[in-house]
C-alpha cells in the first residue's frame, strides 16, 4: 500500500467521518461511493470493506455519546431495541446472502437506487424532533418487526449501520427524542452488523478484509477522528443548509454508481 494511497485512506476517512458526525451518522453511506470510485474496489469487496469500517466506527460511538446520552437511557428502552431487532437481524443475514449472490451489474444497479432512498431519508426524516405514535400494542410490535427487517436488508447490502433509516424509525414510529434515537440507532446497528459481516465471511469474497487490513485500519481511524470532529461542529453548521448538500452528494454518487461498469 503506498504511502499516497494511505494519507487519502485517512483524509477521506475523516471527511466522512465528519460528515457522519455532523448529522448523526456512520458515514457509510458517503464511504461506499469512495471505495467502488477513487479506490476502484469491486462492488460486493466495497461493500464487505465498508461493513468492516463501519463495525469499527459504530462500536466507538456508542460510548462518545454516553456524555450525552447515558447508557441507562439506552438500556431503559430494551423493549423497542428488541423489538426492532427481531427483524432487522433477520433481513441482515438474508441481505448479506442475497448480495454475495448477485452479478456485479445487478449489486451496482441495487446500491446506486439504495443510495438515492437514502438521500431522500435524509431530507424527509432527518430532523423531527416531535412525533405521535398512531400504533400501540401487537401493531406496533409488528410494524417494528417489519422495519427492522428491511432495514436490516438495505444495512448488509450497502454495509452501512442504517442510522439514517433507524433514526427516523425510532423518532416517529416510537416517538424517540432525536438524541436518544441516535444512541438507540447504534444500539440496533451493532448487532445487525455483526450477523451480516458474519453471513459475509461464509463467501471467498470475504479475503479482501484480510487482504487490506493495513487499508481498513488506516480508514477506519480516520473516519473515528472524524466523526469525533464532526460531533464538535455539530452546533456550528445549520442543518438547514447541511442535509440538502449531503443529499446532493448521495444523488451525485447514486449516479456514478450506477453507471459503474
């Protein structure tokens, strides 16, 4: 690995990062356009590689948020965790599968449209502070399931944590204050994460961990000081102006991806 190539493993790592910590995310969403482009890895290698950075990044943040967010907060509300992760771990491992599984084209095809939902998350999710629960009892039970697992699905085919998906889940189908949904968020993502890296590492594919071990540690402490960077300027930038750009950039990189041979 040359010394260039690693200097823009951290750079583009922190910027990530800090576009993550900014708004309350891992950065994987950003992180994935960076791996098929500029670092010219293979679909399926990307994603595997970004679930491996985004493990990493996830397991820190959880205690950078306790100052904020006290792990008490957290565990007091087991129930909607658990709930959600009733389905989500399920789509996990079934989207890890289905990727391994799928030609080049079609993965390439599958993120650029991943990718652009998710910018549209960001603008229509991202945000409410205030929300009222219309489902109670068995219903909210199983639309949490229900949630859960197609998050887990778009989490292992994109190898992201699916926090900008499981924030406004928890925000306005179980009425979460936006602080605490993104401790909740990375309380679901860890777990969801695990079971699809591990359906990951059943595929040969998997060696590219193993093969840029060096690439993945370089990056992946660059997207923690990042995103521990980004959590500083939080009051600064206005999301106002914030959300839209990243949108932008998603939709931009939902175009190259797809047009990624």
């Amino acid at each position: 690995m040359t010394k260039p190539r690693q200097v823009f493993a951290f750079v583009g790592g922190a910027a990530i990062g800090a576009l993550g910590g900014l708004i309350g995310l891992g950065g994987a969403e950003f992180r994935l356009p960076l791996l098929i482009g500029p670092f010219r890895f293979r679909a399926l290698e990307a994603v595997i590689l970004n679930k491996a950075m985004s493990l990493i990044v996830v397991a820190t943040a959880l205690p950078f948020r306790a100052a904020s967010v006290p792990f008490a907060a957290v565990a007091s509300n087991w129930p909607i965790i658990l709930n959600l992760l009733a389905g989500s771990l399920v789509g996990a491992w079934l989207g890890a599968g289905w990727a391994t599984k799928l030609s080049s084209r079609n993965l390439y095809r599958i993120l650029a449209v991943l990718l652009a939902l998710i910018a549209g998350a960001l603008v229509f999710g991202h945000g409410a502070t205030t929300a009222s629960a219309h489902l109670s009892g068995a219903l909210l039970i199983v639309a949490g399931v229900i949630a859960g697992f197609g998050i887990g699905i778009v989490a292992s085919l994109m190898g992201v944590a699916g926090g900008e998906l499981l924030i406004p889940t928890l925000v306005l189908l179980f009425s979460a204050d936006i602080k605490l949904a993104g401790s909740l968020s990375l309380a679901v993502s860890l777990p969801t994460m695990i079971v699809g890296f591990s359906r990951y590492s059943r595929d040969s594919a998997f060696g590219v961990v193993t093969r840029n071990k060096a690439f993945v540690l370089i990056m992946a402490l660059g997207s923690i000081a990042g995103t521990f960077i980004g959590g500083r300027l939080l009051g600064i930038v206005s999301d106002q102006l914030l959300i839209p750009a990243l949108s932008l950039i998603l939709v931009a990189s939902s175009v190259k991806v797809w047009r990624h041979e």
